[in-house]
C-alpha cells in the first residue's frame, strides 16, 4: 500500500547557473522525467516540487540530483542521458562500469534500458548462441549490433556477418535488380541503420567493401564455417525449419550468433513451419544457448509504440 501512496517533495539546488541546462530547453528535461516517471514537477527559482506516487517521487528526485551532479561535472543533459540515468535507479546499477549492463563501441556506450534487456546482455557475454525474441522496438536487432562492433573494435573477431530471410519481399532474390548487394540491401536497412550509429559512414562502408563487414541473404550461408565471426540473424521468425538448422550449423570456432525475431510477425504461409519456432521448442536445455523474451515493457522506441502493441495484444 505504502508504494501506492501520493506523496509530494522538494529539492533545493544548490547553483541556480546550472538549473537551465539540468530543465533543458521550455523545460524539456522535466517534461520528459514527467512522462518516464508518472509525476509532476513544479519549479520556482531554485526549489523543484515533485508530485505523485510515492516510489515515483523519490526515484525522480534521485535522478534529478544524480543529473545535477552530472551538469556540474559539465555534462549535456538530454534525452539519452536522463534514460540513462533512470536506467541506473530501475535496474540498481552503481556505475556504468558494472559487467552486463552496457556495451561500450568507440562511437558510444549503450546501457541497458530494462530487467529484460540487462539479462540480454548478460546472455551477449556468456553464451555462444542468443535467441532474442519480442516485439518491434525493443533493442532485439540494435543490441546485438552493438555487441558484434564492440566485439570486432576491441578484437575478439575478425568479422561481423548479417543476415535475414527475405520472405516480405514475396520475391526471389534472382528477380531483383542489382547484384546482392543491391538485392539484400533493403531488407536489412534496420542493420544498416544500427551500424551507422555505433560507427562512422565511412568506416562502415569501408569494412563493407574490404568485407570485414558481410551482409548476405541466409541461403548463401548454405556450406560455410563461420569462424572468428559475430553473426546475427534479423527477423529470424520468417526462417524455415532447415533454414534455422542450416543457419547454425555454420557456427565455427571463436564465433558467437544472435538470431533475432518475432513470433507475432511470421510471413510464412504456414506460421508453424517458423524456424525461430521450432528452434525455440528444441534448444531449451542446451547449455550454451540463452533465450531471452522482450516485451513492450523494454519498447525503446517512440512511447505511441509501446500503446499500439498493448492494442494489438488485446
């Protein structure tokens, strides 16, 4: 009961100077920790109100204070770094230098968003195979991205394979124009997208064309062995049964596979013949394999994405 009571509390900042970059521009930062948070925030001069539920409230004061600190070490306040901060108070991360709850790349540090996502990570680090199955939006493909161009930044891999069935496309690749580049390129856009995130334009192309980076449809998997690899395969519910079996048979010595998909988006004719299914039903107990289950709990997209999947579950 005590965690359902509404309760109302006030800070008083120390340095008024700083108040304009911990608010943000029109109050930008408040609003936002507003919405995170389920609470209300008044301000004036240097004394903030925080209103609402009680756990709420204090969580809230807690990361205003905590990105006061921040503001005053000189840090930009934004969007990301008051996700990131809320972040540290769900999930009770002491620092972000704590194993499993972030992947560092050159570019930037991802932390982990929620109790599913920080188990995703621990399940990056510690098993050779991860299934990551859930919705749209929540971090399936973009984590594993990360993981693999921290993995091939810091050296543990040569390589840096992506793959996905092309089963939307209601096409086969050979009818398509262009050569495979060309042809794969549009399915595997949301990849592209998470790449040029983690690392410059030009260094992504470049290890595209020099093939540190590989992007391929599954069937040309067909024979290979894998090694010295991080391989991922996106929308992994629209693999066929040999597919799937085909797909991680390739795996080869110092290589780790994330195969990402959704049960609730399968374009195959027959939505029992999914690979991702079948995998998912064979491979349980298999000691170096993790599955973790995302849900809209861990949506990190736009909030209106989070509601449209509540709607669809209805």
């Amino acid at each position: 009961m005590n965690s359902e009571a509404s309760s109302i509390i006030k800070i008083e900042f120390s340095d008024n100077s700083l108040l304009s970059s911990l608010f943000g521009i029109a109050d930008r930062n408040i609003h936002l920790l507003e919405k995170l948070n389920n609470v209300s925030i008044e301000y004036k001069g240097n004394i903030v109100k925080i209103a609402g539920k009680k756990n709420a409230v204090e969580e809230t004061k807690l990361a205003l204070q905590k990105l006061f600190e921040e503001a005053k070490r000189g840090y930009e306040i934004d969007d990301e770094k008051i996700r990131d901060t809320k972040s540290f108070l769900t999930l009770d991360i002491k620092n972000d230098s704590q194993p499993d709850i972030f992947i560092q790349t050159k570019k930037r540090k991802i932390i982990a968003r929620s109790i599913n996502q920080k188990k995703y990570f621990h399940m990056l680090n510690h098993k050779s195979i991860v299934f990551a199955i859930g919705p749209a939006g929540t971090g399936k493909t973009y984590l594993a991205v990360a993981k693999a161009v921290s993995c091939l930044q810091k050296g543990t891999i040569n390589k840096i394979i992506l793959s996905r069935p092309a089963v939307e496309a209601g096409e086969k690749l050979g009818f398509l124009p262009g050569d495979l580049k060309e042809k794969v390129d549009p399915f595997l856009r949301p990849i592209y997208d998470a790449l040029y995130e983690m690392m410059p334009f030009d260094q992504v192309e470049k290890k595209i064309n020099n093939g540190t980076i590989e992007i391929a449809p599954i069937a040309f998997m067909r024979g290979r062995t894998l090694e010295d690899c991080y391989v991922i395969l996106d929308e992994a519910q629209n693999t066929s049964l040999t597919q799937m079996k085909m797909f991680l048979t390739r795996l080869g010595k110092n290589s780790r596979m994330v195969i990402a998909g959704d049960k609730t988006q399968i374009d195959l004719v027959l939505k029992k013949e999914s690979g991702l299914i079948d995998a998912e039903e064979r491979l349980q107990t298999l000691k170096d394999i993790g599955f973790v289950y995302l849900d809209k709990g861990d949506v990190v997209r736009h909030e209106l994405v989070k509601k449209i999947i509540e709607a669809y579950e209805k």
